[in-house]
C-alpha cells in the first residue's frame, strides 16, 4: 500500500465476515503506512461493512463488484457512505489476496 494512497484516503475499513472462515477483519488506511489484519482495527473505523467472508472473498478478487453487492443486499454498510463510494472501488485492486 502505497504512502500516497494512505494518505489520499484516510479512512479505516472493518469487515464484519459471516460464515466459513468469518470473523472480524480490518484495513486502515488512515494511520501512517496503512496496515490490515484479523480482529478490531487499533483505531475506530470509520465504516463498518457486514457480508459473507465467500463475498468478501469474490469482492476482493474481482469476481464480485462492490454496488451490485450493496444493491442486493450481499453487503450492509454503517458508517460513512462517501468514504466508502470514494475508496472501496479503487482499494480493491490494491490488495493481492488469496485463499
């Protein structure tokens, strides 16, 4: 993760997974650095979004686009919108992530 793209976003992402391998899981793009890992984000999170950890999983590879997971109900968001209609579509290809 780039500084500059830390710094263009500034904002902590927590993911609240349902399902096989769920759990609680953040990205902070706000602290010096960015960082992501499994549990509650060492800063308050500015947006909270809940799905299945297999959407999650489509999401962060492509397969599933963010607003169409929104618009049927496969993604809830509380917190701030804007944040997340301004970050999430560009983050994701940010992140190589596996499973």
């Amino acid at each position: 993760m780039s500084e500059e793209y830390v710094r263009s976003t500034q904002g902590v992402f927590q993911f609240e997974l349902s399902g096989d391998d769920g759990g609680t899981w953040y990205i902070d793009l706000k602290t010096k650095g960015g960082s992501a890992g499994f549990g509650k984000p060492p800063v308050t999170a500015d947006v909270v979004m809940s799905m299945s950890s297999a959407d999650f999983v489509k999401m962060f590879t492509g397969k599933l686009k963010p607003t169409p997971a929104f618009m049927s109900g496969k993604l809830s968001v509380k917190g701030d919108t804007v944040l997340v209609a301004m970050s999430l579509g560009k983050m994701l290809p940010q992140f190589v992530f596996e499973h």
